[in-house]
C-alpha cells in the first residue's frame, strides 16, 4: 500500500546480507526462452518497493530481462491494466485483488511452479480475498496505527483512549492524518466500534461526524509520505502510520512509539498476482515462486523496511527492528481486512474531501 520511506537505514542495519547474495555470486539456473518461449517480464509494483538486488538476480538467475514499472496507487493501476497495458506480474492490495477476480482478470497461479508457499507467515495465509492462493501471493503486509512521542503523550492515555486521543484539544496543530478516505474512515469506524467494511448509512454519518470532530479539535495536517521524514524529526507529536513506516520512524528516533488500538484496524496486504492477459506467465510463476526465496524477501524487507510475507525473514528482521511495528497483529478479532466495495468508496471519498474543507 506504498507509503514508503527512503533507504537511510542501510548503515543502521547489518553490515553484510549473509545468505542474500549479490549480483555478483548469482548463478544461472535457467533459461527462460528455452524454457517458457519467452524471457521478458513485465512487472508492475508499488514505487520504492523492491531490494537492490532482486531484479538484477532474477535476470541472471533465469537470463531474463524485468522491464519494471512503478503506480502510485491501486486505481491507477488499475485503470492501466483495462486500458489494455499487458503486463505478467501486478502488486495490488487486498481489496482491490478482490475485485480483480471478481472481474475476471487474473489467471489462477501454477503451483507445480510456485513451490514456496510454504514459506509464507501464518499471518499472511488464508486471506479472505483470495483463501487457497489461487490467484495470488503475499508480498508485504501490515496495520494502520498510532505513532507518537513518548516524552508528550503518555502511553496510559494512549492505550485506553485509541483513536479517540484525536479529539483531545490539547494536541491541538499537533497531529498528522494519512490523506486517505480508506485509512481516516477505518479509524473513525473502530473508535465508534464500528466495522470498516460497515454500509450503514448511519454509521457512515457516525464516522463522518467523528472526523469533523477530529478536525476541530486538533486541527491534523493532512499528509501523505513527508509524514514519514517528518515524524523521524520529531515535528508533531502523534501521526497514524502504516506499520512499515512506523517501523522506521522508531529506528531512527528513540522518543517515538507505535500502538495499534485495541478497537482494531485494517491489517492490510499486497500480493503478487498474473493478469489474463500476460504474455509470459510460465515466467511469471517463477518470478512468483522466486520472491519466495528467503534471498529476495530479505534482499526486500531489508530495503524497504516493510513487513517480509516469508516467515523466517519477518522472525529475522524484526531482530533489527521494533517488533511492536514491525510484527503485524494477528488473531485479533477487531481487526479486519478491507473488502471491494466502490459504492462504499465513492460515498466516503465525497465525505473525506468535505472533511478535509471543513
């Protein structure tokens, strides 16, 4: 999902990638065009999303060539993909891999190639999107939470009030709001105690009111990724932030915190998926199947500093960073996972932006 922070991290991490590789010690173990009639890619993924390595040794190792494209969120993406754009992997999130099956754009997974789904976190397995993996892998994953300074919000009022400490006017000018009707919503459906994916009206306008209350009392800036840098440097006191991206901001400021609220959030997640319509999906299935590997997961979440899907390198990584951000909450019975409804999502965007007016 794509809120991402810039690699500054590399020198506060390890040194040497043991077990990564590099694009020098990478071998040959295939040739696609021998194997698969083809041996170009044609990935599309979020920006700033991927290792340093991972591209390079994918060529090698399958003498390849990745042409790799970057969007900037689901719906341009989408958009592309029905404008005819032929491409042989996508990155998209959960809800909108749900309403890519239902339309009947992806094609089912080959999983006499992908062999590495065993390698998977529990935490990622059994999606409600797609529950067997027909059509798709997951990549990174994470929550939405609080991040905040330790030294001016007390962790007690953080705990017991949630979401709710954002209408407390002491915080007044002191709080970033992710710019997204999806993510405000989600907050101010669970501070109501209320489901995310809700379609009644009077809850809709329960949420609505709660953010116009937000607005008025602490008066947030309404942010996108600068939120990232920004709550690195310590300039407001609370901010909500993907997990991934808190888990950064806590590795670089000692003064900050990450909580997820106890009247739960969105646990998000992207996953690998193959269009219908692409023009090498043997390929396509091994570059799946690769992005299993503990290699390129590590080579990714290390880059990135988003949650690994592989299991050992999630337990690995989150030796490196706080596991309070890093380590999704799972199991939780309030937590949910966003499902595909454009109805609800044009009704919320019109609000969101009569809340950003206010």
């Amino acid at each position: 999902m794509k809120k991402l922070w810039k690699v500054i991290l590399s020198s506060l991490l390890l040194i040497g990638l043991s077990g990564c590789g590099s694009s020098n010690d990478v071998e040959q173990v295939m040739d696609a065009q021998e194997v698969y009639g083809c041996n170009v890619l044609n990935v599309y993924n979020w920006g700033e999303y991927i290792g340093e390595d991972t591209i390079s040794n994918f060529e090698q190792m399958y003498n390849a060539k990745v042409n790799y494209s970057l969007f900037d969120s689901n719906e341009a993406m989408y958009t592309k993909l029905l404008g005819g754009s032929a491409y042989d992997i996508l990155v998209p999130s959960d809800y909108m891999i749900e309403r890519l099956i239902e339309e009947d754009l992806l094609q089912p997974l080959d999983k006499n190639i992908i062999t590495n789904l065993d390698n998977l976190a529990d935490g990622v397995k059994n999606l409600p999107y797609d529950p067997d993996n027909t059509y798709s892998v997951p990549y990174f994953w994470g929550t939405v939470g609080i991040v905040y300074n330790k030294n001016n919000v007390s962790q007690e009022q953080i705990e017991e009030e949630g979401y709710n400490i954002l209408l407390d006017e002491q915080y007044k000018g002191r709080v970033y709001l992710y710019d997204s009707e999806r993510d405000s919503f989600m907050m101010a459906f669970k501070a109501l105690g209320y489901s995310m994916n809700t379609e009644d009206e009077n809850e809709i306008q329960e949420a609505y009111q709660w953010l116009l209350d937000v607005n008025e009392a602490v008066d947030p800036a309404f942010v996108t990724d600068e939120v990232i840098d920004a709550m690195a440097n310590g300039e407001k006191d609370i901010a909500i932030m993907y997990s991934g991206d808190a888990a950064y901001v806590l590795s670089v400021n000692e003064d900050m915190a990450y909580f997820t609220p106890n009247s739960g959030t969105n646990v998000w997640s992207d996953a690998m998926v193959i269009p219908s319509n692409a023009k090498c999906p043997g390929l396509a299935n091994e570059f799946i199947n690769y992005m299993l590997t503990y290699e390129a997961a590590y080579d990714n979440s290390y880059t990135v500093g988003y949650t690994s899907a592989n299991a050992e390198v999630m337990d690995e990584l989150s030796q490196e960073y706080d596991p309070s951000a890093y380590i999704p909450r799972t199991n939780f019975e309030k937590d949910e996972v966003f499902k595909h409804n454009e109805v609800l999502k044009k009704e919320l965007t019109d609000l969101w932006i009569k809340v950003k007016n206010s």
